[in-house]
C-alpha cells in the first residue's frame, strides 16, 4: 500500500502526519506551501478542489477530510489504538473529532484570515475579537473534558491528535490561553510523544526551507 500525505506547516494536515506516524504507516510527505498558491494549482485542485490540506493519497486515490482520514487510519491500523473496540465509545471520539472540525477549527481561521470572513477596511481586529470569544468558549468546554485525565478518552487516540493542532494553532496566534491549566499539560504531555517530535522537526525544517525559497 502506498500512502502519500499532503501537508502544509502548521495546518490540521498536523494531524494525520501525527496519527500516521503513531501507526507505524510507512507514508511519503509531500510538502505544500498553502500561503503562496499551491494549493489551487492545478495538480493539486485534481486531488482535492476544495483545495484544502490534507488530503492522503492511499494507492493513487485521494481521501480528504480530516475526520474520514482519522477513521480509515484507525481501521486501516488497528493495532494503534487510535479509536476504541467499543462502538459506543468510538461514537464519541468521532463526535470530539467532528467537534475540532467544524466548531473549534472555524474559531481558529478568522486569526489568520480575517479578511474571507468581512472586507469592510480596518474590520480585522473585530473579526478577530468576536471569533475568540467563541473559541475561548470551546477551550474553556475542552478544559473541563481534560479535567483529571491525561486524555480525552482512556488512553491516547485520534481526537488527542486533533486537538493538539487546535491548540497549538491558538499558541502559534499569540493569544493568551494560560487560563486553561488541563488543556496546557495535555499540549506539554503530547509533545512527549516520538509522534509529535518528529512533526515540529519536520515543521520546523519546511518552513525554513519556505522561508528560504520566499
């Protein structure tokens, strides 16, 4: 099986790179630089038109969406444990999933794109404003989950990898979490993880690479 992962730095391509790496899969990184326009080039608009990272190419086909690529890595890789055997508690680490994906992720973008979400000249800083106080909301609902755990379920899965991006993407726009004291450790305990080092090394070096090429 060839898999091949498109990834842009400090993107929610962060997380299969994460779970993949936590399977064991044997994957190949294709680097893309979302903030000058490969992402709606051609070739790249032939394997996701939505032209969003990621997307995982699994023998020549492409998978998008971050919630879909967890669950095939979790089926496709069982002995990883990145989901539960149990159905019922399955069902809720894709509801936490899904919650990263269309709840949290929609707070995070207004920081760095303000500008899709209202064009009225000097509207960024309230865009910006009005977009943190509901992803503050949905930290403060993440804080109370990570309450006396070390994880969201009862040992590491998929959803720890989703949420390690969510708020490493909050950190990376400087705004000031320290308030959320479970959500802090979980962020210090998941950059423990063999998984998560050798993402920020391999971050840390294309963006240099992009800055570089700039």
């Amino acid at each position: 099986m060839k898999l091949q992962l498109f990834y842009a730095p400090q993107t929610c391509a962060t997380v299969p790179y994460i779970t993949l790496s936590e399977a064991g899969a044997d994957f190949s990184v294709i680097d893309v630089n979302s903030r000058t326009g490969d992402l709606k080039k051609p070739e790249f608009l032939k394997l996701n038109p939505k032209h969003k990272v990621p997307v995982l190419v699994i023998d020549g086909e492409p998978l998008t969406e971050n919630v879909a690529i967890q669950i095939w890595i979790a089926r496709q890789f069982p002995q990883a444990k990145l989901l539960t055997a149990d159905a019922k508690t399955e069902i809720k680490a894709i509801s936490l999933m899904a919650w990263c994906a269309s709840g949290i992720h929609p707070h995070l973008t207004p920081n760095a794109r303000p500008t899709n979400y209202c064009d009225l000249p000097g509207s960024e800083e309230s865009v910006k404003r009005v977009a943190n106080v509901m992803l503050f909301e949905d930290l403060k609902i993440a804080d109370e989950l990570l309450a006396g755990r070390e994880w969201f379920l009862d040992h590491f899965t998929a959803v720890d990898a989703y949420f390690f991006w969510c708020f490493s993407r909050a950190i990376s726009f400087k705004l000031d979490v320290s308030q959320f004291k479970n959500c802090n450790a979980h962020i210090e305990r998941m950059r423990g993880r063999a998984s998560v080092q050798k993402l920020l090394e391999h971050q840390k070096k294309v963006m240099a690479e992009f800055a570089k090429a700039a």
